[in-house]
C-alpha cells in the first residue's frame, strides 16, 4: 500500500486506514503505537501502554 507523507507542523505525517487500525486491534483515542527503523524500514506496532499513560 502505497501512503503520502503530509506536513503536519514542523514534521511530517502519515495517515493509517481504519482497516489497518482494526487488523493491528489500535484504537487511536485511546492506545498508542511504537515505531522503529530495521533494515531501511519503518516498523509500527500497537504499544503495550495507553495514552494515558505518557
């Protein structure tokens, strides 16, 4: 699946369709995700902790 960054203040952003979001079980009001970089690849994951929680 092919995504535009957009600009979003100083940085950039990318948007997730919700089918993703349900596939990954994230709630975006309420859970948070981690990312990382390996071998060239950006990795995102749903985070053990809650928005909350920062």
């Amino acid at each position: 699946m092919y995504r535009k960054l957009i600009r979003n203040g100083n940085g950039w952003a990318i948007t997730v369709n919700k089918t993703i979001l349900e596939l990954l079980k994230v709630n975006p009001e309420t859970d948070l995700v981690e990312y990382t970089v390996e071998a060239g690849k950006l990795i995102i994951t749903k985070s053990d902790k809650k928005r909350d929680e920062i």
